[in-house]
C-alpha cells in the first residue's frame, strides 16, 4: 500500500474516532467543562509518558529521573559521532485518557541543539499528527518556564528531539544534542460524566428495618471514578473515596497519571435505617469523576419501619371466658392504626397452661388478620392465650402481647352415693346425700330422685348442691318423704359441672346399687305380717329354738371381705361357717345361697345350696359374670333358729381392648384407635357404652383423660386424635376405660396400654 493510500486512511479512521467521542459528549447525562490537572516529573511525582526512537534506537537515546528536587528530567539525546537522517527524531508522549483532551500545558524546558536539531513541544492531534506549539533550534541551557493553551483539546502532547531538515538530508550528530522538561502541568479537559449504579436489598421493595446493605458502583473512561455518594432524602447517609493517583501541589490536589483514577469502583455499605422515621423515603447513589463530573442514579423509594405495632385492641374471646365443654377457641380483634408504618402482617400467638404445657410462639400470617379460630388444649384446665402483633417489616413486641384465659372441661362430674349404716330399716333415713366431685369447673348443680324397684317413674326429691372443703368439692342433699310407704327403694343422682357436663349414677362410693329398704311395722303374735313385696317375713325366733350364727365373706386369691373386687372372667368363693349360739359347728345344714345380678345383668337372681361340713364350714364357687350382691340364710331347723347373712358385694371389672395405629406418627398427624368392650351376661346400654380414652402424664403419675366416645351395639368403638403441640419426640402410653353407668353391671375396667411415639419440630 503506498504512502498517500495509508495516510488517507488514517483521516479517515481519525474522523470516525472524533466523530464517537462528540457523539459520547453528546450523549453524557452532565456534560459540563470539567477540567483536572495531572502534575508530571516535579513535586516529586514520576512521568506517565512513552518514548520512542523513529530510528528503531540507532540514533537517540533517553534519559529520565523525576525524584524531588531541582535535578528532576525527562531527557532525549543524541548518540555519539554520525549523521541522522531529517525529520527522524525521538520524542516523550503523554496521552490523555478516552474521551478527554488535553486544553492547556505548562512547564520548564531547555536544550542543546547543534547542525538542524530542534526542541519541538506540541500536541499530538486528533488525526495523528503533531502541532507543536514551541519551538527551539538553539542552545539554550536556561531552564525557562513555558504556558500553551490548546483552543481544542488534543489527545496527546509530545516533547520531540528532532533533524529539523528534509528527508533526503542529515544532520550530524557530533558535538551531540538533547531536549529536556520538567514540572509539566497538563490540563486535561473531561466532558463525559460518570455512570451510577445502585442495589442491594435496601433498594429490592417491601418494608425494611434494622441494618440493611447496598450496593453501588461508579463507571468512566474518561479521569476515572473518584468517589461516590449514597444519601436519603438528600441527607447524606455513605461517601466513599475510591483509590487514584494523586499529589498535593500548591494546596489543590493534582493528579500523578494521566487517568488519575481506575475506571470502574465498586463497594458496599451498611445502613442503619433506625435514624429515620418509618414511613418512604427517597434513595439515591451519585458518582463523581476525578475532573468533578457528577452522576446520580434516579430516586429509589425505600420503605422503613422500625417500630412494632401496639397492642391489639379489644381481643374477644368467642363465648367468653368461662368454662366450657367443647375443647374449640375463636378469637378476634381490631388492629391498631399504622399510620405511614407497614401494615399489619401476622399476629404471633401462645399458650400456655397447666403441667409445663407451651405451644411456643406461632404466627398466624396474613395482612390484616384479625382472627384466630379453632384453637385447642390437650387437656381441662385453665390455660392463657397471649397476642401480639407483627407488621410487614416483620416489628413485634411480645411486651404488647393482650391476654385471655381459656377453661376448658370436658370431663364429666364425679358423683356417688354415700355410704348408708342400715340398708334395710323400719324408717327410711330423712336424708340422702351424695357426693359430688369435679376438679375442674367444680360442681355446679345436681338432683336426686327415687323410685321403687319395680316402679318406672323416677321422682325427684328436693335437693341442695353443698359447697364442699375444697372448690372441687359438693355434696347433694335430697330430703326424703315421710310417707313412703314400706319397700325397696331405688336412688339415682345427677350432676352437672360448671362447664355443662352432666351424669348420673346409681351406685354408692363402693360401687354397689343404692337401694334402701323400709320393713313394715311389727304385728301383733300370731298375725302374720308382710313386707312391702308381699312375702312373709317372721321378725323373731319361735319359741323352744335355739339362736343360730351364721359368718360368710368372699374370696379371690389374696382378696378377701365382705366387698371384693374380681377381674373380668374371674370367678370368687364364698365361704364361711355356721354356729350355734355356744359356739359349736353345725354341720349337716343346708343354706341357700342367692346371688342379686346388679342391674342392666340379663340374669337378676340366682339361687344355690350348699351344705355344712363337720364343724359348720361351707365353701361354694361363685361362677364368672357380671357384679353381684350375695345373700346366705340359713333357714333352720329342728330345735334351731333361723340365721342371715347381709348381702356380701362382689364387684367385677368391666374389660375391653385397645389398639392403635400407626405406632410412630408425627405432630399433627391423625391416630386411629379402636378397640371392643366385652359384654359377657349383659347387653350393651341402648346408646352404646361409655368408654373413655386417657393418657399417661408422668409427671404427676396419673392418668388424664384424651377424649369419651360410645362402642355401637357389637361393643366395637373407634375414635381418632391429632397431636398438635407435641416438640421433639414423645412416648406417650395410652388406655380404655369402660365408664361405670346405670344399667351396666360392671365395675369400672381397663385395658392394657399402648404406646405410641410421636415426632415433632424441635
């Protein structure tokens, strides 16, 4: 390619680069006559400058030391002996940064310049050429000092040790030349400003709080970046000074390269968004060029809130706070007025009760929520549900928490008839009290009634519930009627906790029926006299008969008494003896043995003989089946009187099964338990029997009930149960019980536990 091919494109590659850079000052976003100064081989600052040798380093060579003091140069010479060919020099070269242009130089300069060598300083234009803007062609030794101002900013400025002749010319390089400068102040212009940038989660939306971070950073071609800026709603909150190159020089700072900074800064900072109010505010993050060129980023809108809501207003606990029997809690609330604060997002809530229970602290999310509902405990008892508030900032303080007491009893009063001295009396007694226990809501009401043993009709007596020692305490008073006349007579009591459970039973404290029977009065000798069933009773021994004695008590393994207490399936003994009224055994003698089925029995009555041994002993087996009074009269004989034993109670557990599945779950997961009560000699109550489920609590060493359910007509039962609140993993052993209830013939029974193993979060 010729010569004349390669400079005309080399203007036109020129041309383009000048036309970019207008377009980039065009399209600056504050563009202004920025200028900074960069200070050069003086003030102890070292040169940012090439040299080069047009001769390939045939002809020149360089020398440079910019340390403090007056000795500071930047140096081109000649070599020793020889010609040079014109227009070859050697030349130092400063280029001003993309973007910028170098407006006005000054500094010291001086020479030794023989046979056509000139100093030449200028600047390097646009189109790759070079101005010079002062010239020297003789020796001058003087350091002198030297102002240029440049109309347009150029891209370079050069220091030239030239042969100022043509090409096809030399010049001699004996006594040799050289050219020197030192203390350059260049002047460069920087139109172009900076670009910003700013993130982080600060600027990302939502509400924030606390310390929050950003990030930010700073980009130009131009001086660099210098430093940037972060503040909000004008105020400055961060400024950060990115490293350049710089000197101090007559109080101002100057820059010692000619991109006195790097191109690109980025950094971080930690805001403490606690020294403004809640409510939006204005962010933004400006960056500044080392020329003074300043950009920003357009506004951010920060929302900060760092104040918890108060407290809820007029929390409300759906029926109140008394006690009740169905284990379900709704509550609701208003919630306080924000303001410029977030709103209202969640509501943290806990409770806590009897025996270390603790649900911990829970969230019920949601904007706006104003209502918890079907909140459970796992067992009676009185517990305390707290409430505080949570914004969208997620602010709490559990120090605003509100509070309302939840009762739960869902367990129904214990209640037994009193023990009675005489069962059978000419008198009926003028009261009959009852016992009344609930260790929860505690007694709250009750009645009791009556009626004959063969009658339907129950009547009510009038009745008072009696505060008892204790708040879990009463007992029921019925006043009984003076005119009843004589009979067997039935009770029945009923009682009703303060939470509204309910039952009745027919049974003393020991378990057996309350019966009372009133005898009719004494007759006249020789008139027979009849009960109130009809039968004919004789009240003494006749005449010319010895008295008799008559002992019994029942039997089951160790047990033994006038009350015994037997397993399901389990038969007992009857023993005793039958003496005279000297002591001696009679043996021989047949006694009839009765055995009462209590009731709801599908057999009432069941009468046996058994016959004395020598010394009067008698022994009979008592066959398995439900509980039962039994009755032993002797009914006398030739020269002896008749003889009676008072009814013996042999009660019988009642027995059912229990299992469960699966045997491993987790927190919230359903149990299924199902199990069936045996009914050997009588039929299931109508309703089904009452069996309740209880657990375990090894604390207090007793067992708490879980829930009460009723088998179908076959005695099979199922039942299911969700552990809500169990934390880590738990053991827990479950049983059945077969409730005592009127019409059914047992005593209270039990199955054999099960154990399951129930996971929770930790």
């Amino acid at each position: 390619m010729s010569g004349a091919r390669r400079a005309g494109l080399a203007r036109i590659v020129a041309m383009g680069v000048a036309l970019a850079l207008a377009l980039l000052l065009l399209a600056a976003r504050e563009a202004s006559a920025a200028e900074y100064t960069v200070a050069q081989c003086g003030w102890g600052v070292d040169a940012d400058a090439s040299w080069a040798d047009s001769t390939g380093g045939a002809k020149f060579r360089q020398d440079a030391w910019c340390g403090p003091g007056d000795g500071a140069h930047m140096k081109s010479f000649t070599r020793g002996g020889g010609t040079v060919s014109g227009t070859r020099f050697a030349r130092w070269r400063w280029e001003a940064p993309p973007g910028t242009g170098i407006a006005r130089v000054s500094g010291i300069w001086w020479h030794a310049l023989h046979d056509g060598m000139e100093q030449r300083i200028g600047a390097g234009t646009w189109s790759g050429g070079f101005a010079p803007f002062l010239r020297a062609a003789s020796t001058d030794t003087t350091q002198r000092r030297f102002v240029a101002d440049l109309n347009t900013p150029q891209p370079a400025l050069e220091d030239r040790l030239l042969c100022a002749r043509g090409e096809s010319k030399w010049c001699s390089l004996d006594p040799g030349s050289w050219s020197s400068v030192r203390e350059l102040a260049i002047t460069i212009r920087d139109d172009i400003g900076p670009g910003a940038w700013l993130w982080g989660p600060l600027t990302e939306g939502g509400w924030r709080r606390g310390s929050q971070s950003i990030g930010f950073s700073g980009i130009d071609e131009g001086s660099g970046v210098r430093s940037g800026e972060t503040t909000l709603d004008g105020s400055r909150i961060d400024l950060h000074e990115y490293p350049c190159s710089m000197a101090m020089v007559g109080g101002s700072w100057w820059g010692a390269r000619m991109k006195p900074c790097e191109r690109h800064g980025a950094d971080g900072a930690t805001i403490d968004t606690t020294r403004f109010s809640d409510g939006n505010h204005r962010l933004r993050h400006c960056s500044a060029d080392f020329a003074g060129n300043v950009a920003c980023t357009g506004d951010e809108v920060v929302r900060i809130d760092n104040n918890p809501p108060a407290h809820p207003r007029n929390l409300t606990l759906a029926g109140g706070e008394g006690w009740r029997r169905i284990d379900n809690f709704d509550f609701s609330w208003s919630n306080p007025d924000q303001g410029p604060a977030s709103p209202i997002w969640g509501a943290y809530w806990r409770i806590t009760g009897p025996a270390g229970y603790d649900t911990g602290v829970k969230l019920a999310g949601g904007r706006d929520v104003s209502a918890i509902a079907d909140r459970t405990v796992p067992r009676p008892g009185i517990y305390k549900f707290r409430l505080w508030l949570r914004d969208e900032a997620g602010n709490s303080n559990s120090g605003s928490a509100v509070e309302r007491t939840m009762r739960l009893d869902d367990v129904p009063p214990g209640v037994a008839f009193e023990p009675v001295a005489e069962k059978t009396t000419p008198e009926l007694p003028r009261t009959v009290g009852a016992e009344v226990s609930d260790a929860h809501s505690g007694p709250a009401d009750g009645q009791i009634e009556y009626r004959r043993v063969n009658g339907e009709r129950w009547l009510e007596l009038p009745t008072q519930l009696r505060a008892g020692e204790k708040a879990s305490e009463g007992r029921l008073v019925g006043a009984m009627p003076s005119d009843l006349g004589p009979g067997t007579y039935v009770f029945r009591a009923r009682a009703t906790d303060g939470a509204g459970n309910a039952t009745t039973s027919t049974r003393r404290v020991d378990g057996t029926e309350m019966a009372l029977r009133k005898v009719p009065p004494p007759v006249a000798p020789g008139r027979p006299a009849t009960d109130g069933a009809g039968e004919t009773r004789q009240r003494s021994a006749p005449k010319g008969r010895a008295k008799t004695r008559l002992f019994a008590k029942l039997r089951w393994r160790k047990r033994r008494g006038q009350r015994v207490t037997v397993p399901f399936g389990a038969g007992a003994a009857l023993s005793g003896r039958l003496l005279s009224a000297e002591g001696a055994g009679l043996a021989g003698r047949r006694l009839r043995v009765v055995s009462r089925f209590s009731r709801g029995a599908l057999k009432r009555r069941r009468v046996e003989v058994v016959k004395t041994g020598r010394r009067g002993g008698f022994r009979l087996g008592l066959r398995p089946g439900p509980s039962r009074r039994v009755s032993v009269v002797y009914r006398g004989g030739p020269g002896l009187a008749r003889a009676r034993r008072p009814a013996l109670a042999l009660r019988v557990r009642g027995a059912l099964t229990l299992s469960a599945s699966p045997r491993k779950l987790r927190t919230g997961g359903r149990l299924h338990l199902r199990g069936r009560v045996r009914d050997r000699g009588a039929p299931l109550p109508r309703r089904g029997k009452l069996v309740a489920i209880q657990y375990y609590e090894r604390e207090a060493r007793v067992w708490r009930p879980v829930l009460v359910t009723r088998s179908d007509h076959s005695g099979r039962f199922r039942a299911g149960y969700r552990f809500r609140y169990v934390t880590g993993s738990a053991r827990i052993r479950l049983r059945a019980v077969a409730l005592a209830e009127e019409r059914w013939p047992y005593a209270p029974g039990v199955s054999r536990p099960v154990t399951v193993r129930v996971s929770g979060p930790r």
